[in-house]
C-alpha cells in the first residue's frame, strides 16, 4: 500500500501551494525598489502608497527612498525601511531608516555624520563609542551594549527623530543603525 501515500503526498503538496502562493505573490507585489514620499505636510498611508489597512507595519527590505520630512528634512538613498501605521486611522505614525550591519567604528562614523546632519546630540554615542573601543583596546569589545541620540531640541510641527545604535547578532559587524522619524499619537 506504500503507493496510495503518494498520491496524498502530492495533493497535499498542490492544496499546500495552491493556499500560499497566492500569499507569497500579495507580499512581493506589495514591495517597490524605490520610493518618493512627500511626508512634509501629512504623513498617511496614502501618502506612501501603502493600502495596508489590514495590518499596521510595513517592511520593505531595500529600496532606494527619497523621502521629505516637515522641518526641511530631505533624506536619499538605499536600506531597509520600516513604516508604523493605525489601521484605524490609516495614519502612519513612524518610518524607520535600517542601515546595514557595520563595524564599531564605521556606526560611530555613520552616526556622527546623521548628528551633523539632522542636529543631534552625540553625547551618549560618544559614551558607547569610548566604551567599545575601551573594551577593544583591554582585549574584550562589549559589542552588546546599544546607544542612541535624540535632537538637541524638538521643532514644533515635524516628527521627533531617534537614531538607535543597536547590537545585530554579528560578532564582525556587530551594529546597525535604526534612524527613526515618528509623530506622536494625537487626541481624538
């Protein structure tokens, strides 16, 4: 009887591929290799071409973004992005810039040029850049340890920016960057 297995085997693989590959194709579709967004005035769904109502994070695992922010914010370039939605409100309420996993002292280089850039505080990037190298230098790299920076002061009217130094589970490359744009949740 080992051959009436067979033919379940097989129905069991097509049913399975007929219900996901519908799935797999939705989720490539729905994935651009570049985007525009103006986001300088209003910061929706329809804004970044998302019709994602029916779950609130999007993923797009590299493109290349131009992307304006209110406050005279112009960002260009290419890495993973990250958009935080109410599906409620079709209300995007952040977008996450994700660089690539980086040495140490390339994310310290990486994050002192986004400080110069948007008008950061590096104070505490600076603590973590001393500490890691300090480790470095006495044999052992604490490559856990994670930072982040905020803008000296919040300008009314654009989103709070942070930009996050964070451990990426790789020993060589052992930080990325998550730069990240978001409006606080308004009273309804």
């Amino acid at each position: 009887m080992p051959y009436r297995a067979r033919p379940l085997v097989i129905t069991f693989a097509a049913v399975s591929a007929a219900l996901l590959l519908p799935g797999y194709l939705y989720m490539a579709r729905e994935e651009p290799s570049s985007v525009k967004w103006d986001l300088s005035h209003r910061h929706t769904e329809s804004d970044v071409n998302w019709s994602g109502r029916s779950r609130s994070t999007w993923e797009i695992s590299s493109a290349e973004y131009d992307i304006t922010f209110s406050g005279g914010i112009h960002l260009t370039g290419k890495r993973m992005l990250r958009l935080d939605a109410d599906p409620d409100t079709g209300t995007v309420e952040s977008v996450h810039i994700i660089y690539p996993k980086m040495s140490t002292d390339d994310a310290y280089r990486a994050a002192k040029e986004l400080a110069k850039e948007l008008s950061m505080d590096t104070v505490n990037v600076d603590r973590w850049y001393k500490q890691r190298t300090g480790g470095r230098e006495a044999g052992h790299e604490e490559v856990v340890s994670t930072s982040g920076m905020s803008p000296a002061k919040h300008t009314p009217g654009t989103p709070y920016i942070d930009a996050s130094l964070l451990y990426s589970f790789d020993e060589e490359k052992p930080t990325f960057i998550d730069l990240s744009f978001y409006w606080p949740k308004t009273e309804k």
